[in-house]
C-alpha cells in the first residue's frame, strides 16, 4: 500500500467517524497539486457530495498566528 493509499484510508475512516460531515485532503509539493483526496457531503441532507470545488467555511483563523508566535 502506498502513501496515496493510506491517506485515502484514512480519510474515508475519518469521514465515516463523522457522519454528516465532509472533508478534503490536498498535498501541495513545490507548488503542484500531488494528492487531492474528497469524502462526505457538502450539505447536511446528503444530497451534495463533496468534490475538489466544494468552498469551505472557515472562520477565526487568527488565533492560530499569536499561539504560535
């Protein structure tokens, strides 16, 4: 099994320990796309699976700068 493998197994167990929720996984290496892995739905009734142009909220971002710093 390779790493492209395990990381769409781990995705898809991931996904199937929240149900409802969807997911992505992208790898970026020296500016490409390398892995771009999808599983779950976009919407809560199921009747829109996630793919590589599903657009995820995501909010209070900036916390994470001054944990780190």
């Amino acid at each position: 099994m390779n790493v492209n493998q395990k990381a769409a197994e781990l995705l898809h167990k991931t996904a199937e320990s929240f149900p409802g929720i969807g997911m992505q996984f992208c790898v970026f290496q020296e500016g490409k796309c390398v892995l771009n892995l999808c599983e779950g739905y976009a919407k809560f009734d199921g009747s829109q699976k996630v793919d590589e142009n599903t657009l995820f909220p995501i909010y209070s971002t900036s916390k994470i700068v001054p944990g780190v710093a």
